[in-house]
C-alpha cells in the first residue's frame, strides 16, 4: 500500500532539504552583503509588470521583480543589490500618497520584492507603482477586503487555471480587468514545465526546467504576456498551485518521471522557490527547501470566507496504478483506503475546524481540480483517475463531511486542473441518485489548454448525474457572484484562443440559492 505522508515535517524530507537546497541552487539568506546598484538603469527594469495580492482590510501584498533586457544591465544586476522604493495612493495620479517605504531587491530572489503594507482603509481601491535605478514601474491598482464585521452585500471573484502558453492567448486575463471583480482566485498550473498540445501559437524557450534558473526564466516568459501583466496590475490575487508549477502529476515527493525523493524534492525546491519569486504572496509563504506552507484563509466582510487548499504537497502517492502513468482508468480497493489523503491530515483537520467555525455566510473553498467522483468507463465497468480526488476517496469523503457542517450550508467549491467547465452536486454518496446536495462545485475551464473532445464530456455526464453540466470545448474562466439571497456562477469563454484579442462571452449562468445546496440553472 502507498505510504502516506502527513505534513511538511517528514523525516525524509529533512534529510534531503539540505542536497535539495544545494541542488536547486537556493541561497537561504539575503545578499545584504553585496553592493546597491548605483547608476540608472539602461533599459527598463520593470518588463515583468507590477502585482498585488492576498487583500486583508487593513493591507495588500505588493509584488514586482527587476528584469531589465539590456545585456549590461543584466550583468549589473547579477552581482548587486538594488534599492526599490514603493508608494500606494489613494488615487490613480499617485498624488494623494498614504503610504511609502523601499526594499532591497536580492540576487538570491531573483531582484523580486515581497511588499506587505499595512494601515489601510477596508473595502477600497489604492493604487501603486514602483521606482528602482531612476526607472518606474506602470501604475497598478488594487483593493482591499472588507472590514471582518462589515455588513457587505455582494463579493465578485475570478477563478481560473491552466495556461499553457503555447496552445493559445491570454485572452481570458485580459477580460477579467472588463468585469468589475474584486478579486481573482488562480486554482494553479499558473506555468506549464512541458510543450505538449496541438496547434501552437507560440513556443516555450529552453528545455524543461528543473533548476533554479530554469525555473525562473520559465516564469519570466509567462509573465512577460501583456495580459497576464494587465489581470496582475487591475486586481489583486490569490493563488494555489497545481502540478505543472513542478512536474506533471506529481505526488507528494514523487512524479511519475522522477520516482527518486531525494532528486525530486531538489527539482520541487527549485521549482516552489521559483514561484514564490513570481507571485504576489506575503514573504511567510517563502519556501524552506521544498516545503511551503500557502493554504491559508482569508476573509471578505461577513459575506464570505475564502479558504485556499494546496492538493500537491501533502498527498498520498497514487494508488491502483500498474505503472508510472496516471492516464490509465482503473479501479482498485487500494483508492477507497482511509489511511489516504489528498491534502495530508493536518490540512484536512484545518479544514474542517473552518467549515465547524465558518464566520461568513458563503465559504468558498479553492482547490486545484474536479471533488465530483467521475466514473469514466462506459457501461458497466467501473474508471477512475487516479491522479484526481477519485483515487483519494475516503478524503474526498472527509472533505465533503466537512463541507456539510457549515453553519449556513453555504459552500461552494472552486477547482481547475481538468480543461472543463463543470457543475456538479457535491453528496455525501454519489451512488445515491436521491441523496441531497451538501455542497455545490464549479470548475473553471482553462486559460488555454486544451480539453476534452465533447463525446468524451457527453459520455461522462450521462454516466455521473451528478456532474449537471459540462464542457471542454471552449477555455475560459468563471465568475462567482455572493449576495445575501444567494450567488450566481458564470462561465466566460473565449471564442478562439488561438487568435488574440478574440471576443469573450458569457456561455452559462448558474445560481446557488442561501441555504439550499445544489446546482440550480436559470
């Protein structure tokens, strides 16, 4: 049976942290050491774009990262601290400042900065900008939470996933900045570490990364995007990661490519160093080796607390598979085994203490892909993948027992990962066609990469009732709407990724009335 492996302290890991730092070639203190940068920039250093993230009512993260295109620059930087100095307004002319500082942007973090400002009014828009070497960076806005008491009457958040950057545009980010939300919630596969798919409209630069560096320039090719840059300065983020942040289908301290721990968690602590460089996340989530800890919960007024999983880090390793590849469909008893888990024990308990405390009306819960058991063999046969929540059943069980004791029974569960869009009745037995809803679950579709062909989706809901709708066709993203009397989830899509600046529309509309869990279509 697989071993299953409960939190970020296992003894395994800390043998290998050490090799694995060095291997990923991850300095674990600053540079403060080595010089300032003292002469301007030559070009400009801001190419990556500016970002916030992870709203609190009194304060935002502020994120950007010096990556300069002249060659001298570059060379200059390599060796040399730079002094970064921030300013948010209360305006977008940057004339009414209220708050200002700097910070020394490091070689070892790849010249990023992690800026968490504090004293802020709740439930506004600020904005912000960033000057480094005489050079400044574009003006972005933000906004913060609602006070916790704060009687709010409405939350708008984007949620989405899977962005392969060469099956088409980033179409999808750009129309997030039209629709007026007060947040987006990214479910992972922010990057793809493998060129895979059909009609490419761009390419990867560089081999798959497996080092630090490689890491890096990974993400700095994503983020040069002009409409990744514009979703990341309109609004401000939260994020979890999925499995292409580090290998595909990786479990735990394994892939099914790299089934060594030791050469694998040095790839992840590379990879997860990487990640945090590029992503507006407070400085606590800075990885130790290959161990971060980034769910967490925050909250949005009274209306709603948001609580975000990470289903990579502490998961059980894949069951019932005869080899490396989790493509297969199979069934085995191994899956149903209650000793596994996809999120490890200590989230899965955090998880249900805020599901017995849920302070908000509405809890939604961001995880990385489809919680709906999904039999995927016709007939009378019985498939499973392995790699989603069907091959941690007996967790997905606790999960959704969780999910059934909100106060308020007012939980809607966000996911990615699959390339679809799907609604689905979350019960505590999917055998039971009868059994009533505890929760409700929407999945976003994909910024990019491709799906499923639509008999393959027509084949699995005919199979899953509980799966009430479903499409892979169209990559998009979805919309949640919380209001007192209940919420609305939309589906935007684009209709063609493969051509920029392509129109974007609404595809469905579904709502969740206030203590009625359950899919309902208008």
């Amino acid at each position: 049976m697989t071993r299953h492996f409960d939190s970020t302290f296992d003894p395994r890991r800390r043998l290998v942290l050490g090799a694995a730092a060095a291997l990923a070639g991850c300095a674990l203190s600053p540079s403060l050491n080595r010089a300032t940068l003292a002469t301007p920039f030559k070009s400009d250093p801001f190419t990556l774009g500016v970002a916030s993230g992870y709203p609190l009512p009194e304060g935002v993260v502020l994120w950007t990262r010096l990556a300069p295109e002249s060659a001298d620059d570059v060379t200059r930087l390599e060796a040399a601290n730079a002094r970064v100095e921030w300013r948010i307004a209360e305006d977008e002319a940057m004339t009414r400042v209220v708050a200002r500082g700097h910070e020394m942007a490091t070689p070892d973090d790849a010249h990023s900065v992690h800026v968490e400002v504090k004293g802020l009014r709740p439930g506004r828009d600020y904005w912000y900008r960033f000057e480094s070497g005489g050079a400044a960076s574009p003006v972005g806005r933000t906004r913060t939470a609602p006070a916790g008491d704060a009687a709010n009457a409405r939350l708008r958040l984007g949620f989405c996933s899977c962005a392969q950057y060469e099956q088409g545009y980033y179409t999808a980010y750009r129309d997030m900045t039209t629709q007026d939300l007060d947040a987006v919630v990214h479910l992972g596969d922010y990057i793809y570490e493998s060129s895979w798919g059909q009609r490419h409209v761009r390419k990867h630069t560089g081999a798959v990364p497996t080092t630090l560096p490689e890491f890096r320039d990974r993400y700095a090719l994503y983020k040069s995007d002009a409409d990744l840059k514009a979703a990341h300065a309109a609004l401000p983020w939260l994020v979890t990661w999925d499995d292409h942040e580090v290998a595909n289908d990786y479990a735990n301290d394994i892939s099914p490519v790299t089934r060594d721990p030791a050469h694998f968690l040095a790839m992840r602590a590379a990879a997860y160093r990487a990640w945090y460089e590029h992503m507006p996340v407070p400085p606590a989530m800075r990885p130790r080796g290959p161990d971060a800890r980034i769910y967490g919960r925050w909250n949005f007024g009274s209306l709603c607390e948001l609580v975000l999983l990470d289903n990579r880090q502490y998961r059980s390793h894949h069951a019932c598979l005869p080899g490396p590849s989790t493509s297969t469909m199979v069934d085995c008893p191994e899956r149903l085994a209650p000793e596994r888990s996809m999120l490890g024990m200590t989230q899965e308990r955090f998880l249900a203490e805020r599901m017995q405390r849920a302070p908000a009306q509405w809890s939604v819960v961001a995880q990385a892909t489809l919680v709906a058991e999904v039999d995927r063999k016709p007939g009378a046969e019985h498939g499973y993948w392995m790699d989603g929540w069907d091959g941690y059943a007996a967790s997905r069980a606790r999960m959704i027992d969780a999910l059934a004791t909100h106060p308020s029974r007012n939980a809607i569960v966000v996911g990615g990962d699959v390339h679809a869009f799907y609604a689905a009745d979350l019960r505590r037995d999917f055998s039971d066609r009868n059994a009533p809803p505890v929760a409700t679950e929407f999945v976003g579709g994909a910024i990019t990469s491709q799906g499923a062909s639509p008999t393959t989706i027509a084949n699995l809901l005919a199979k899953n009732p509980q799966l009430r709708f479903g499409r892979a066709d169209k990559r998009g993203y979805g919309i949640v709407t919380l209001e007192r009397a209940g919420s609305n989830i939309e589906f935007r899509i684009v209709d063609d990724e493969k051509v920029a600046g392509s129109p974007v529309r609404t595809m469905a509309r579904f709502t969740v009335e206030n203590g009625r869990p359950g899919v309902v279509s208008p």
